[in-house]
C-alpha cells in the first residue's frame, strides 16, 4: 500500500496513532499510555519534556540517527501548529520511550508492533486487496465488458468488513476507516487477509459464477 496511513493501535489503558509506512507514532500518546501503566505499579508519572532533554535520551538519539543514518530532526517531529500539534516519533525511539516508562508497557509495545508485527500486517492486508479487485477484474464472469468494477471493491470491503467485525453491539468505523482504528488486531488483519486470499483462489479456479454467488461465497467464508 503506498499512502501512508495513520492506525490507532489498540492497548489496554487506549491507543496510540502510528503511520503504518514511516512508523511514525504519537509520542504523547505513549507517554499517556505508559504513565497510567506506571500509576497501577505506584510509580510517579514521567515528564515527557525533561525525559527528551536528559542525556541518556538524547544519547540514544544520537545512536539511533548513526546506526540508521536518519537525521535526528527526522526521529522527532511535530505535525501541526498550535493546540492542534501533535509530536510523531520513530518506531525505535517509542520503543525506548517504552523501556524506561515501565517494564510491563515496554512488554506490550514490543509484542504489538515487533511479535505481531502489526504495521507491515497492515500494509501487507491493503495490497492483498488490491489483488482480490485484479481478481474481480480478471475472473468474475459477466464483468468482462464492464468500464469499472469499482462498485463490486467497495460492496465486498464492506462484506468483509461485516464478516470480520461482526459484533453488532459495536459501532465500528464504517468503510475502510475500520482498518485504521483501534478495533484494528493482528487476529483481525490476519483473518481478513485469510478471507481475500480464499476468495482470489476461488476465482482464479473459476468457481465464482456471478457476482451475487461472490457475496454468497463471502458470507459463507470460515
């Protein structure tokens, strides 16, 4: 997937925005996060001002910007002006943000986004899609003298989407918002991504007679 998407990633005390390509995250986001984890472990809460400014920190800015050869203003950046500014920081640098707020914080960050790798999950589930509509394009039968099938991508987003998420008690994000939001898992992502490889194959083996036997066969996937 090309543009770069901004996910709100779920933890237990709320979320994080991250960019899903420039890993990019919302720094008072994770100084919010880990300050409530170390108020259950009855630890005072980390200023974020003099933590960037301590010499440990800026350190580790330093290193991080010669192993990766980035420049440091690259590591830290603020989007916006004024109260609608937020501050993004790379991915290496939450994750040592993370460490030094708390051990169990540190556990989470480092399980959602190297264990489950949920970014290039992520990126990995938008281009999978875009394969399912090339499929649609390619093997759908009585489609082939259609100008667009642009129609058929968005009715099956949403049927996945529903077959995914299918909790009625919650209001997801409608459209492909749902794949940016906090409800957003790696259990999520990867059934999605199980659900459009199916599909795909279920076309290219010509199985799929029409479009309304598509939707059947969506409904049915397990």
């Amino acid at each position: 997937m090309k543009t770069d998407q901004l996910m709100q990633v779920a933890f237990p005390q709320g979320t994080l925005e991250i960019f899903h390509k420039t890993a990019m995250g919302n720094l008072t986001d994770l100084f919010s996060l880990g300050n409530k984890q170390r108020g259950k472990d009855d630890k005072p809460p980390l200023n974020t001002t003099l933590f960037l400014k301590s010499k440990s920190t800026q350190e580790f800015i330093e290193a991080l910007s010669e192993e990766l050869t980035i420049d440091k203003d690259n590591i830290i950046k603020r989007k916006g002006r004024g109260r609608n500014s937020k501050t993004y920081a790379q991915l290496h640098f939450l994750i040592y943000c993370a460490e030094k707020l708390s051990p169990r914080f540190h556990v989470r960050v480092i399980d959602v986004f190297i264990s489950n790798n949920i970014l290039q999950i992520r990126d990995d589930g938008g281009n999978a899609f875009k394969a399912l509509n090339v499929a649609i394009d390619a093997y759908l039968p009585e489609r082939d003298e259609k100008n667009s099938n642009r129609g058929i991508y968005i009715q099956c987003a949403k049927l996945l989407r529903d077959k995914v998420f299918h909790d009625k008690n919650i209001d997801y994000p409608k459209d492909g918002l749902v794949w940016n939001s906090n409800y957003v898992t790696y259990e999520k992502l990867q059934l999605r991504d199980r659900y459009e490889e199916k599909l795909i194959t279920l076309l290219e083996m010509g199985v799929v007679q029409n479009y309304e036997h598509l939707k059947e066969f969506i409904g049915k996937l397990k």
